[in-house]
C-alpha cells in the first residue's frame, strides 16, 4: 500500500479539524492583564433583607468573593470556560446592537462610561447614556437574559410581580448615586438572547432627610436603602484592612437540616427535594445557592 500523498494526509486533517475546539481553546487562552488597583467593582455591590419567614437573605455579590479578588493575597481562581465567555460575547453583542440603534435614532448621548468613586473606593462603567425627547439625559444598562425563569421575575405574571434583577438593581444603584447630580434617573434595558422580548425599568432615588430609598418605576422600595448599599462595601473594607476573610454569604451545598428547613417553607422544589431524597441528585445538581456554582473562587472557598 502506496503513502498517502501531501495533498491526501491535508485532506485528512483538514476532515478531522474539530472548528470549535479550536475557537474554545482561543476564548479560554490566559491573557495578559496590566496590575491595576483593586478598586471594588459595582457588581459587587450587595444588601441584606429578611424574607416572609425572618430568614436573613443576601442579595448581589457576595463580599467573601470581593474580599478574595481585592486581597493583597494572591487566591486560586477557576479560568472562565469557553461557555462563560461565550454568554459574556453575547451579552457584548446585544448592548452592541442596542447601542448602534439609539445612534440611529439620534438618541445616543455617549456609551462606556468610566468612573471613578474615590471615596467609596468604587469604579465602574456606565453602558449608555441616552437622551429623552424633552432634552433630558439620563444613564441606561444593558442587561440580556434568556430562559424561562428569567422572563417570569422580569416580566412577572399573575402570581409574580415584574421586578429587575436585585444584582442588576444594586449595581445600578451605585452608577445613580454616584451621578446623582447630573443624572436624574437610570433604565436597565432587559433583552432577552433567545426569545428577543425585551422591557425597562426606570430607576430612581428617593431620599427622607439622610436615607436614600430605591425607587422602580415609580413605587419606593423600603427593604433596604442606598445606605445599606455602601455600608456593606465598608464592611468589606473592614475585612481586607484587617486581613480577616468574611464569612460566606452564599452556601455551594447547603446543610441536610437547611434543605429540610428550606423545603418546609417552600423554598425548595418538590420534585428536586424527592430526588435529593432519594439520593439520586447528581454532582451537579446538589441543592445550594447559584452564586457559588459559577464562583471563580469556589475552590478555594468551598475545598
């Protein structure tokens, strides 16, 4: 049997060339980033509330993971895997889309907006800023979404009142605050990647003497205040000045005794509660806070 040829061994490999393997393997390549100062991060920004039960809950980021990016201390992180960086390229994609179509319609003020908050220790970027037919300018962040229960809390049914995203929420609380004497109010602008439905919720403060209460699309919510907002990264600033790592605000895994408080008060779904039960869950389906699953620091946190 004669040698495959030059031209029959490229065909060869040319046939066994797997595309995406090779596009993954460019999305999750480490990539050389510049030292920079830690400032916090206005997606990490975060509160506590209490739910119809008395049970403490965190919303937003969660400060022990903050604290781990922000330490002097160098801490293992997880490489983002190409699936994240390619629902991060979406997400790009759909704010680019939105934003080249506000320049079209002469409504596009200016995108990308840095700031800096020096003395909260916050800096960020604003997506957009937009103008209104009467002249006025006001800040707008592109959030996109997909799937079932995304849609129900942002565009809420019978049962469930429509509410943005409490991460999203916060975060923009922060941008408004801290432009609160050039901007009167925010739009988080919500579109949905698989189904396109998209909507807004117009984002406000409302301030009694020194509290600043969030206001969305025009009801003022009281569960929490801006107040509560910075006191939390002043905590954290707290923790990193003295070198002390903050408890946990969210649980990978939670305890056998909290899945069953949990599951008492509904807040566990019957179906997953029968197969965790029965001992049929599988390792990636063990009943726990979301947050810690798609956490950079979960290894170090959770080992």
């Amino acid at each position: 049997m004669e040698p495959a040829s030059n031209k029959e061994r490229n065909c060869m490999a040319y046939d066994n060339y797997n595309l995406f393997a090779h596009v993954d393997e460019h999305m999750t390549r480490p990539k050389f980033k510049a030292p920079r100062a830690k400032n916090f991060y206005p997606s990490e920004a975060s509160v506590t509330t209490y739910d119809e039960h008395g049970d403490k809950v965190v919303h937003g980021g969660c400060m022990r993971a903050a604290y781990f990016r922000c330490s002097s201390h160098e801490f293992e992180r997880i490489p983002n895997s190409a699936r994240s960086e390619y629902i991060f390229k979406q997400g790009i994609g759909v704010e680019k889309i939105l934003i080249d179509l506000w320049k079209e319609m002469g409504i596009w003020v200016d995108n990308n907006v840095k700031f800096v908050d020096a003395e909260a220790g916050i800096s960020g970027e604003l997506d957009a800023l937009l103008i209104e037919p009467d002249g006025t300018v006001y800040g707008a962040e592109v959030k996109s979404f997909y799937g079932y229960f995304a849609e129900k809390e942002l565009f809420g049914n019978r049962s469930t009142k429509a509410f943005p995203k409490m991460p999203h929420l916060l975060q923009t609380l922060i941008y408004l605050n801290f432009f609160k004497d050039k901007l009167p109010y925010f739009r988080i602008v919500y579109f949905a990647r698989d189904s396109v439905k998209r909507r807004t919720f117009k984002v406000e403060l409302h301030q009694e003497e020194d509290i600043i209460y969030p206001k969305v699309e025009g009801e003022i919510i009281r569960s929490f205040t801006v107040n509560d907002i910075y006191a939390r990264y002043k905590e954290l600033q707290s923790y990193l000045d003295n070198d002390i790592v903050p408890p946990n605000d969210y649980e990978l895994y939670y305890s056998r005794e909290k899945i069953e408080d949990y599951y008492s008060k509904g807040k566990v779904a019957k179906t997953k509660y029968a197969k965790w039960k029965s001992g049929k869950l599988g390792p990636h389906e063990q009943i726990g806070d979301w947050n810690c699953s798609y956490c950079a620091f979960k290894n170090v946190c959770w080992s």
